[in-house]
C-alpha cells in the first residue's frame, strides 16, 4: 500500500472508524503511522477518547500511532495572517483598511475551508517524517472531492497569473525612459516569486496524490450509499485518481437460525438486502469489495477498534514513494 492512505465516502457511513482502526492496524504492524482528519466534524479524539489538535500526538496505548485534527477555521487565520503580512510590504498604508475588508471578506467566501484544508494537509505530506505511513480521514465526498480537484484547477489558474504577471513587469520595464529606473523589474520580484512558489506547491500535490496515494472508500449496504459511491469513484476517475478498493461497513448481524421472532425477522430481511447490495458493489463498481464490516451496538473504540482492525483486509505494508522524497 502506497504511504498515503485516504478513506473518504458518505456522510456518516463510519470513515473515522475505519480510518482510525486502519491506522492502528498499522501501527500494530511496526509500521510508525499518523492519522489526520480533515474532517471538521472531527471525530478522532472521540474514537481514541483523548484531544488532538493540529499538532501530531501520540496515541495513548498503541505504540507507534500518533493523531491530529486539522482545525479549518484556525487553517484560515493563518492563511489570511500570511495574507496580510506579504501584502504589508506590497502596498501603501492607505490600502490596508481596505485590504483588511476584503480580507474579511475571504474569510467567509466558499472554498476558504477547502483551500486552507487543502495546503494544511499538502504540507504534512511534502514533510512526512517520522511517519512512515499517514493515515486521512476526509470530509463527507462533496466536500473531499474538492479539496482533490483543486491541484488541476489551480496549476492553470497560477499559470495564467503567472503570465499576466510578466507581461505587467515587461510593460513596466519598457516604460523606463532614459536614466528612470521602472518601478518594478522581473529580477527579485516578490509577486512573480510567489506565484512560482505555489505553482510548484500545487505540482507536488498533483504528483503525490496521483503516485504516492492511495484512495478507499467506505460505504454501507444501501441503495443511497452505493449510488454516491459510483459517484464518487467516476469523479476521482475523471481527476486522474483511481480507487483502490471499497470497505463495507456497518453490515447487520444475521440472527441465529433458532431465533423466530418478529425482530429475528427484520433482521433476515435487512440482511437479505444488504447482500443484494454487496452483490450489486461486486457486479457494478470497478474497485474490489477488500472488507466487510459487522455493525457493532457499542460505540467502537478501546478493543473494538483492534476487532474492527482485524476485519479490514488490507496490508500494512508501505511501499516506498516514487513521487515524494
């Protein structure tokens, strides 16, 4: 398995869970592992009943397992912060209350959370020691679906910047008249400089996650999620991004065979359909079927997690990167 993991799917279908025994799994392994949840409905701290924040922090009782909660609202901050102090030495002191507006203003734009998410996690993965795997539980698919298609939308959004950017420098040197010296030059740009910066940020995600990643995805046996599944698996097809396999969880538990009761009852009908689902994941959707997951009445943490770790098949192995360093 690739040195990325990513578990993504429905609202609600148990990524967390799954995310978070895969990592112990791995742990367990020998194999020195983090766990990040872009999800901003974190859940981590509850399965692993301990806090995380955006700094990675042992695992209470699992060697080799750390764990962090990417916080997209302090993401943000300190993405408009870094704004704010590269555009101080840009502009003169009667455009910063203006720029303050505006900046207020991003803050609460659509796709603020995923842009910031998105450079949060880019990072952990362009500095991935000691881990030698990491572990990502994502946001519901809408969501995570943005974050992974935003390295193609901005590589050519950057170039196009880029290349207004030394057109307006070139216009800016020909305008030089005799001993003036033009306002800005190519040489030192901090603008043009930027903007090289970030191309080569979104070039490294395109390459690790097409290379070094890994994509599966959680479902339940129902009609809704299998549906959004096949969804979602074209839609990371189309970005170039393949999925490597599919976990079913939360299957219903078939009563025994001495059991007639009207519950019993229920439960065979309810198994009977999730079985034509399943048959339905094997038949339709590419990725394989790689684990079938038993629904639990307690809530899963502690040695539940270690039971559901023993039903994901799925090695633990890390191959190494071929993209990232």
């Amino acid at each position: 398995m690739e040195p990325f993991v990513f578990f993504g799917g429905k609202g609600g279908v148990g990524k967390t869970t799954v995310s978070c025994a895969y990592a112990r799994k791995c742990a367990v392994a020998g194999v020195e592992t983090l766990v990040v949840s872009t999800d901003p409905a974190h859940s981590v701290s509850d399965v692993f009943d301990q806090s995380f924040d955006d700094t990675p922090r042992s695992v209470r009782g699992v060697d080799g397992l750390s764990a962090m909660e990417i916080d997209p609202d302090e993401e943000v901050r300190a993405h408009l912060d870094e704004v704010r102090a590269n555009l101080a030495e840009q502009v003169s002191v009667a455009m910063v209350n203006e720029i303050e507006q505006q900046l207020e203003l991003a803050h609460r734009t659509p796709g603020a959370y995923e842009a910031a998410l998105f450079d949060r996690f880019v990072d952990v993965m362009r500095d991935p020691d000691p881990y030698e795997r990491i572990v990502f539980d994502t946001a519901p698919t809408g969501a995570t679906l943005r974050l992974l298609e935003l390295p193609a939308f901005l590589e050519g959004w950057i170039d196009r910047l880029l290349d207004k950017r030394r057109r307006s420098l070139d216009l800016f040197e020909k305008a030089a008249v005799g001993d003036h010296t033009p306002s800005k030059t190519m040489a030192g740009d901090p603008i043009l400089a930027h903007l090289r910066d970030r191309k080569e940020f979104f070039e490294f995600a395109s390459g690790a996650l097409r290379n070094d990643a890994a994509f599966l995805l959680v479902l339940n046996p129902d009609q809704l999620s299998v549906n959004e599944t096949e969804r979602t698996v074209e839609a990371l097809r189309s970005s170039d991004l393949s999925v490597e396999g599919l976990i079913a969880n939360k299957l219903t538990p078939e009563p025994d065979p001495d059991e007639a009761g009207r519950g019993a009852r229920y439960l065979r009908d309810r198994v009977a359909t999730e079985r034509d689902r399943l048959a339905q994941v094997r038949e339709s959707l590419a990725p394989p079927l790689l684990a079938e997951i038993a629904f639990r009445s307690e809530e899963i943490r502690g040695a539940l997690l270690a039971d559901v770790a023993d039903e994901l098949d799925l090695g633990t192995d890390v191959e190494p990167p071929v993209f990232v360093d």
